[in-house]
C-alpha cells in the first residue's frame, strides 16, 4: 500500500464509510423504524385537531414521510451550502405540536399554520449565521449535559410505547403491552451479545421484528388492514388550501423555530461526538440551513416543520454504524412510503410496546454517551459540577412535572417545555457565566468548588517533616521506622485520639 492511499485513508470522515447497498437498506431500515412513530404522531394529532377524516390524515402522514425523506437526503448528502453530511434522520418536529394545534383549533386552520410555518422558517434560515457561529460556546461540558438530556428526556417516549402509546385504550399499561416490550428489550440484549457483527449491528430492527411476529401469533397484530387503501399515490401541492399568513401565528411559530434551531445544534453537534468527526461552525450552518429550508418546503406538501430526530442519534450510538449514507437509504425509504402509503401501513402494524422495548435501550444509550462525554471534563478547582447539576436539573423539570410552565406566558412556556431546549439554554448561560465572564470569580466560589478541590496541605503542617517520614494508623514514623511524638502547640504530648484527626 503506498504512502498517498494510506494518508488519504488516514484523513477520512468516520461518516463517508459507504456499506454497500444490502448493508445500507438494512441499516436504513432499522432507522426508518426507530422514528416511524415519532414522525407519524404530528399529522395524526394535529389531523384530528383540525376534524379531518381518516383518509385526509392519512394525506398529511404521507405527506410528512415524503417531505422527511427528502430533508433526510438533503442533510446526509448535502448540496453546497445545505446539509451537514451527518448521520442525521429529519422528520415533522414534535416541538410545533402545541403551536399547530393552538392555531388550527383558534380559527386559522390548516391554511394558517402552512403561512405560519414557511415565514417563520425563512425567518430562522436567515438567522442560522448566528446560530452557526455558537458552536464555540458547545464544549464537552455543554454538548455532554445535552446529549445526557436527550436521553433523559426521551425515556418518558419509551415508557409510553411500552404501555402501548394510546393511554386512552384500555389495554395501556396492561402486562401483555409491558411484557411484549420486555421481549422485545431482551431480544436486543440477546442479538447484540452475539457473536456475528452484522447481527449485532441489526439488533434492533431483527428484535422489532421478531416482536412483531411474536405479538401476531398471540393475537395482537392485524395485518388486515395493510390491502385496504390505494398503493401508490403523490401527495398533491396546496390539497388544504394555500397557505394564509398571520402575524400572530407567525410570531408563535418563530418562537417554536428557535427551539428547533437550538435542538438541531445540539443533536448535531452530539452526532459529531458520538462518532467522533470535527463539526465546526460552517457545518452547523449548513446542516441549519437544510432543515429551515426542508421547513419551508413542508407545508407545500402539507407538512409542518422539520427537525433532526434524537432517537436515531441513540440509534448510532448503539449500532456503531457511523455511515452517513445508512441513513441516506433511510431518506429513500421515507420517500418511497410517503409515494406509496401501503408501505407505510406494513409498518405501521408494528405494535407500539415493541417500539417501547427497543425505545429503552436506544434513548438509554443516548444518555450514557452524554455521561461518556462528560467524563472528558475537568470538574477540578472549577464551578463545572454545579454546572452540569442545575443544566440536568433545570431540563428534567419540564419532563418530571409537564405542566410545570402552565402558568408562564406562551413564548416562554414554548421555549421552555422542551427538556433538551432547556438544558441547553442553561448550560451555554452557566458556561459564559462561570467559564467565560471571570470578573467577579473568587478562589472559593462556592461549596461546589471546595468539593471538587484536589486534597491541600498548609506549610505549617509539612515545616517539621523530613524526607521519608510517613503517617500510618494514626501514628507518624520516620524513615527508620521509630515513632515521632505528635505535640500540641503548647509543647505537650497529644492525646492519642487527637493522631488520628
């Protein structure tokens, strides 16, 4: 092998590793399931928000698939200027939901919300510059108190799929959903503990699978439903009308934005950690940039905004597989079931607590690597530990208590109810604090400090010590062995007990 190959080998991006095409539509597969529920929980609610019948909420899931497959390919592939080439999976955002939902049932409808959600995306695409240029305020601190948040933030996600999703069902919460995801997470367990690496890699789409197959054959599954309802067909411009621009929509819609912005930040920034590639602040932009203008597009088509999916990071995280282009075949994918919905409806029959079982280990993973990363970070003669304490703190109050910022005024709750937006506010604040603006820092900041203080010992303590001597059960010894009395300051020989203090 000569010199140039190997240096050139040396230089690649983690993330430019091409599979093939079997490995990459397996792995994009696994992906597509991951997020499936997530991507198709925004048209449904917000479908029935608005009074739509079935066959239009299937439109705006369609619609949703297709525009999330095409924001996929242009975030991992990238044009110049757009995407960030990352293994990132894009979808409707979950973080509009509340916003849509307000617009839509106040009198605006459908039409209002599309208005709303192509200006205040073009109002975030013209920001990304100053979004892009954060990034040197993301150390390990920042980036591993948010990926840690992610993950945390996601279990509640899991926890529902496990108890069946719906919790207006009967059945949610029953010992036949917790059990199936509990099949489900041991099936993971069981595959990544074997021996064959590509087994191992799939260990979430085989596990999901084999639930599935297995929730069938007790009577769980209907695969009826999958014939019923055209293959094929394109989700058509403008089908709910053109879209009407509000100021007041759009204003509620621009704050949502910025939520995304800094959601996407973190879960791209995170992605670079996890596989260990440079993201610096001209990949940031672009990869913003791809999603503001994939928001743009959506509501064309009838979706809403766009964002980065955590849960995917997580998958990464647990397969290993750092190929952008994985996730490339994902977008296909996404693509392919938004132009044909009987796809869409075979994976929709994969049961919820299956998702739930696999949901454990992934968004579980996603906060195991925030605390790998944050175990890079020096917590010594430093205010870094309360740093990450009140960010972690700060983002789990919105997941523990979700009516917490009930009684703030609407932008704020907006900003705020987001977990991962949280965090990440307070730990880029405390970073510039603590870390940046020194004016104002003492030795001794707080009982933070001293507790992360390496051991001390004042001059006075050592004066009298030679080399050698050493302090064992109690007594101190010189270098022979032989015993030093231990004196009060008063010339008088101390008390045993006092040794030992």
């Amino acid at each position: 092998m000569d010199m140039k190959s190997t240096s050139q080998q040396t230089l690649a991006r983690p993330e430019d590793e091409n599979l093939g095409v079997g490995a990459n539509i397996a792995y994009g597969f696994q992906h597509v399931l991951t997020m499936y529920g997530g991507i198709i929980a925004v048209p449904l609610i917000v479908g029935q928000a608005a009074g739509l019948l079935p066959a239009e909420i299937g439109l705006l899931i369609a619609a949703s698939l297709f525009i999330g497959g095409i924001a996929t390919l242009l975030q991992t592939l990238g044009v110049p200027f757009f995407g960030c080439q990352l293994p990132l999976v894009q979808g409707v955002s979950f973080a509009s939901v509340a916003t849509v939902v307000a617009i839509v049932t106040s009198g605006g409808g459908l039409p209002s919300v599309f208005g709303a959600v192509i200006a205040a995306s073009a109002l975030g695409f013209l920001i990304t510059p100053i979004f892009s240029q954060i990034i040197k305020f993301f150390p390990p601190l920042v980036t591993g108190t948010v990926i840690t948040t992610i993950g945390l933030t996601l279990m509640p996600v899991a926890a529902r799929w496990a108890m069946g999703g719906n919790s207006n069902l009967p059945e949610f919460g029953s010992v036949t959903n917790i059990g199936l995801a509990g099949f489900t997470l041991l099936m993971v367990l069981l595959l990544s503990k074997l021996g064959n690496a590509a087994i191992s890699r799939l260990s979430i789409l085989l596990a999901m699978v084999i639930g599935t197959f297995t929730a069938w054959a007790f009577g769980l599954v209907n695969f009826s439903g999958i014939t019923t309802g055209s293959i094929f067909a394109f989700p058509t411009p403008f089908h709910f009308g053109a879209p009407t621009f509000e100021i007041a929509a759009i204003v509620s819609m621009f704050i949502v934005v910025l939520v995304i912005l800094v959601e996407t930040s973190a879960d791209i920034l995170a992605v670079g950690d996890i596989i260990e590639t440079k993201v610096d602040s001209k990949r940031l932009g672009n990869g913003l940039r791809a999603d503001m203008a994939a928001s743009m597009i959506a509501p064309l088509f009838g979706s809403f905004t766009q964002s980065a999916f955590a849960q995917n990071v997580g998958l990464v995280a647990v397969t290993g597989v750092k190929s952008r282009f994985v996730v490339a075949y994902a977008g296909i994918i996404l693509v392919v079931l938004g132009l044909m919905p009987i796809m869409g409806r075979v994976i929709a029959t994969v049961p919820t607590a299956v998702l739930g079982g696999a949901g454990i280990v992934l968004f579980g993973t996603v906060a195991a690597s925030g605390i790998r990363t944050l175990a890079q970070v020096s917590y010594t003669n430093n205010m870094n530990l309360i740093i990450v304490a009140t960010s972690i703190g700060f983002g789990m109050l919105p997941i523990a208590a979700p009516s917490f910022y009930d009684q703030f005024p609407d932008w704020f709750a907006t900003i705020f109810h987001s977990g991962i937006s949280s965090a990440a506010i307070m730990a880029i604040f405390l970073n510039l604090l603590f870390n940046h603006l020194k004016i104002g820092n003492s030795d001794q900041q707080s009982v933070f400090v001293a507790g992360t203080q390496d051991r001390s010992v004042r001059p006075a303590a050592i004066i009298d010590l030679t080399e050698g001597d050493y302090f064992t059960e109690g007594k101190l010894f010189d270098c022979d062995g032989k015993e030093i009395p231990v004196v009060s300051v008063e010339g008088a020989e101390a008390p045993r007990s006092a040794a030992h203090h």
